[in-house]
C-alpha cells in the first residue's frame, strides 16, 4: 500500500499527522495492537475498521477513536483515502477527560463544527507560520469538543464552578502571560491549575478573546516598547519575543496593530515618524 504520513506537529503533548492511502491492497490488514491513543478523522474516502472484531465504516462524517492496546485492522474499499490522526500525550488526555486518561473507544458522528475546527487547524499547520501555542489551543480544542460528544460528563467535570472561579482563573493566567507570554499552553495551565481545554473556554468566555490573540496582543506591546526605544535587529526582535520567526512576527504585528515592524519603528521613535 503506498502510504504517505506527513508529521506535521510534534510536540511532548501533541502530535498531528497528515496520512493518505493512495494504492491500498484488498482485503483486511493484519490484526496490530494500537500503539498510541489516537483520534483519525477522515477528510476524503471510506475505510473499515474490524476493532476487537467489531466492524465500523469510517468516513468524512464520523471520527474514530482508538485506544491503546487494542486489537485493529483496517480495509480500504476504494483508493484516494485522506484522513488526520492527532495524538494527545496521556497526561493531556486525561486533563481533557476529567482526570482520568481512559479513553472511550469507538467511533462517532462529527458535527460540521468539527469538520470545519478539523480543516482551520489544517491549514493554520500548512500555512507554515502557526505558533506552536495557537496550534496546540486549537488541536485541544478540537480534541475536547469530540470528546464532548462522547463522555461530555468526563469533559465538564473539572471546569471552574463558580463566576468568581473563572475571574480568578482568568486573572491568574493574565498574570502569568504578562510575566512570561514565551510559556507554552500545557505550563501555562499548569500554573493556573486548570487544564488546557478548560482554561481555552474559559478565557474567551470571560474575555471574549481566544488565548492565542490575547497572547499575541502583548507580544506585540513588547514589540511596539521594544521598536519605540530604537530596537533596529527584527530578528532578534521576532526571537526575544518567541515568534516563530522575522516573517511570522511581521505578520502578527501587522495584522494586530495594524502596520509592519519597520513602519512602526518609524512611527514610534522620536518625532512620531514626522
């Protein structure tokens, strides 16, 4: 079978790989134990799934859930087969699901929510200049909302209970940023003791900003301080600031503020650009 993989985030806490089916053999696959947990969403195609001798038909309306260890094998009824496996770490999983690492295996159906979460995630990892941290917000976000199909009782134990709860959370999780926005999504919740997928809801509810925009937004004040002072060397800059690189900080603080680093150096410095 000419089987394409294509790892396009790895991480200790998450992994996302594009894989694709292109000439696959008839029949069923040899039985192998699942060596991961893992979530595979099919994009374009029907594949087969013999799970501890149960039969399931995949496609671009369901999600399959594996866990590890179990017994698998897959067919393939026609060429073409696209599909994303995403690979959470066990101690993300078990945050996801109220504390308990147990997945629940099987296999769903996706809501168009998914798909289009599932596809946005995609292209931000294509597009080649995605920050780790918004990636990993949105790949547990992805993650959490299938999960909250399946064991939405596992996925809401642990949430903040309280308005007062959440204030504190959110506020915790502000300081944190303001002292060190290079953190990433899993130390950053574990410094406000609540897990990633609880503190991305529960920071863009209260704020109404995701953490990745609200992140970036004092990235680009420290920018905009550091240009303001006659910082010349952007891609020191873009590596203080921990952008993946010059490109991608020109990017964010275009988009953010609203002109390129260059521009608002001039902008920013003595004269107010006159």
């Amino acid at each position: 079978m000419a089987l394409e993989r294509h790892s396009h985030l790895s991480t200790d806490d998450v992994f996302v790989a594009d894989v694709r089916c292109g000439d696959p053999p008839h029949g069923w696959s040899e039985v192998r134990p699942a060596a991961v947990f893992g979530l595979l969403l099919v994009r374009r195609g029907v594949v087969r799934g013999r799970i501890e001798g149960v039969e399931q038909l995949l496609d671009p309306t369901t999600v399959f859930v594996e866990r590890l260890g179990s017994e698998r094998q897959f067919a393939h009824p026609c060429c073409g087969v696209a599909y994303t496996e995403i690979v959470l770490s066990e101690p993300s999983m078990a945050d996801v699901l109220g504390g308990d690492p147990v997945v629940p295996e099987g296999s769903a159906y996706t809501t168009t929510q998914v798909d289009v979460m599932h596809r946005l995630l995609l292209a931000r990892i294509r597009a080649g200049d995605g920050d780790p941290f918004e990636l990993a917000e949105r790949t547990v976000e992805l993650v959490s909302t299938v999960f909250g199909q399946l064991a939405p009782a596992r996925v809401a134990s642990g949430q903040p209970a309280t308005v007062a709860a959440r204030k504190q959370v959110v506020d915790d999780t502000r300081e944190v940023l303001g002292k060190n926005p290079l953190i990433g999504l899993d130390g950053l919740s574990r410094a406000v003791g609540c897990s990633p997928h609880h503190l991305s809801r529960v920071f863009s509810a209260v704020t109404g900003s995701t953490l990745t925009h609200y992140r970036n937004r004092l990235r680009v004040a420290g920018a905009m301080d550091r240009l303001s002072e006659g910082e010349t060397d952007l891609r020191l800059l873009a590596n203080d600031l921990g952008f993946t690189d010059q490109a991608h900080m020109t990017h964010v603080v275009r988009k953010t503020a609203g002109f390129p680093p260059g521009r608002l150096r001039s902008l920013l410095g003595a004269g107010g650009g006159r």
